[in-house]
C-alpha cells in the first residue's frame, strides 16, 4: 500500500472514533470538521496529524522519555522480551469478553509508550481462534509525543493520541478494558472513563525485575531493594482486586540487548556513567523479568 494509502487508513481510524473523545480543554463534545481537524462545540481545535494520531495535551507537559528511549523500548519489545507477560494478559482479556454486552469492545493501553504492547495484544486477540464478539477497537495514550509518533508509524490500525492520564480526553464509561503497564496511573480518571464492570489491568514491577541491572547501579544504596507494596495498595484503595499474580522468567541477553535494555529502563536514570559501562562490559547472560498483574473490576 502506498504512504499516502496508509496515511489515509491512520486518519480514518480516528475519525471513526472521534465520538469517543472529548474536548481537553472544556470538555465539550469532539467532531471532526471539513478539513479533518477535531473541532470541539465550544471551537476549540486540534489538528489530525499526517500519521493519523492525534495531540489532545492542553498545555505544555514535561516528557522524560527520549526518542531514543522508546526506540530501544521498541527494540527491546520486538525481541520478544515482555512476550510471556503480554499472552497472559490477552488470556486474561479473552476469558473476560464473553461477560461483556457490547458488540463493540474498547480497549485502551494508558501510558502506552510506543505502542508496541498493545498492537500485540491485539494481534492476540485477532489471532486466538475464538469466534468474533464484535469489533474490538485498541486506543493508545501517553503524553509522549514521540512515543505516539513512533507507535502511529508502525501500528495503522489503532487509535493513537497524545494525551494527559491526568486529563484523559474520552468520556465516562466509554472503555472496556484499561491497560497501566509500568506506567503512571490515575484511578479517579480511570474509574470515570471505565464502564460499568469493565476491567482495569496493571502492570508493576516485581522485586527481582531486572535485577542483574539494579544490583549494579545501586550497589550499596537504599534503592538496591525494590519492593511494589505501597503501589499495590494505593491501587487497592481505588478498586477493588479480583486477582493479583507473579510473572517471573529469565531472559537471555547478548551485549547488544543488554545495551538496549539498559538505555530503554528509567532505572538507568542519573546512573554515573562508568556503572552504566561496568554493565554493558559485565558478563551477564541473562536478565530476571518480574512483574505482578493485579486485575480489578469497575463496580460503579
């Protein structure tokens, strides 16, 4: 298919949706006007990007993640490394479907980085075999607009949006499914936009998550131990858990992953730079992979 093909594939999947989001500034109603801009009914206006997503942050927002973070995250995603991690969440989804009553199902990856989680999550559902519960539509935001950018160049076919989990522009009760994967989360804007009964799936890291890494860089410091207590139960003061499970494994590494998983990981973060070299020249062969799934369930 031709560029402007896929360009015009991109918009036509947000404009399918526009009716999902709401106006980031009043909050009003969204649609889209003549020159395929999203034009709110208070005249406020956002434009459709040539790659198809679009920038709903009203206002400025400081972005920590680098491009060339999110390229090695991307690297790193494609070498399979969240593999067992993202098949257990699409199970998850799968067993979860049935009990929904809409024919079309939406779900949204909040923090969704460069995309590349989602689009295989989907790309799992897609390809599970079961019989077809309707459309299922995947909408990916993070406040990155980098993040946004790559994940609309390499994923045509989800609804992508440069947006604030603070002021998440959608309207309340219009998602299915939430995705928070090792991302920033907002329960009070989470609960609004979830419908009744939908799911909220969070992502944290594990005690021993990337371990080899932490031990290096924080070798006889307070940060060397890690421990996902406290986030778990700020998570719980919000929803209510219907289930909470370890998934732990071990990934195998050459120098070049390493490096990748070194500069895609915040933990690298203000690391002095002769620690960061001490593990890219160290001997390791493999990386522990931790996390813990909580499943919730939007009772209001």
């Amino acid at each position: 298919m031709s560029s402007k093909g896929v360009n015009f594939l991109r918009k036509q999947k947000f404009i399918d949706n526009v009716s999902l989001f709401k106006c980031p500034i009043c909050g009003k109603d969204m649609g889209i006007n003549e020159t395929r801009s999203l034009v709110c009914t208070d005249n406020h206006s956002f434009d459709l990007a040539k790659k198809g997503y679009v920038n709903l942050l009203a206002g400025s927002r400081k972005d920590e993640y680098s491009k060339e973070m999110l390229e090695a995250r991307k690297q790193v995603c494609d070498r399979g490394f969240f593999e067992p991690l993202l098949e257990r969440i699409s199970s998850l989804i799968l067993e979860a479907i049935p009990g929904f009553q809409p024919a079309s199902i939406k779900i949204l990856d909040a923090g969704c980085g460069e995309g590349t989680h989602l689009a295989k999550v989907l790309a799992d559902l897609e390809n599970s075999g079961k019989p077809p519960w309707g459309d299922i539509t995947g909408i990916g935001i993070d406040i990155s607009r980098e993040g946004i950018q790559i994940a609309s160049k390499n994923y045509h076919h989800i609804v992508w949006c440069v947006a604030d989990l603070a002021r998440i522009p959608i309207k309340d009760g219009k998602v299915d499914i939430i995705l928070n994967i090792l991302s920033p989360s907002n329960y009070k804007e989470f609960k609004r936009i979830l419908a009744r009964n939908g799911l909220l799936l969070k992502v944290v890291p594990g005690t021993d998550y990337l371990g080899e890494l932490r031990s290096v860089f924080y070798d006889q410091t307070d940060k060397e131990a890690y421990s996902n207590e406290q986030v778990i139960k700020h998570f719980s003061s919000s929803f209510n858990i219907i289930n909470m499970e370890q998934i732990k494994y071990e990934f195998a590494v050459t120098r070049e992953v390493l490096e990748e998983i070194t500069r895609m990981t915040p933990l690298s973060w203000g690391v002095p730079k002769d620690r960061l070299d001490k593990v890219i020249a160290s001997e390791i062969k493999k990386i522990t992979v931790d996390f813990t799934l909580v499943l919730a369930r939007n009772s209001t």
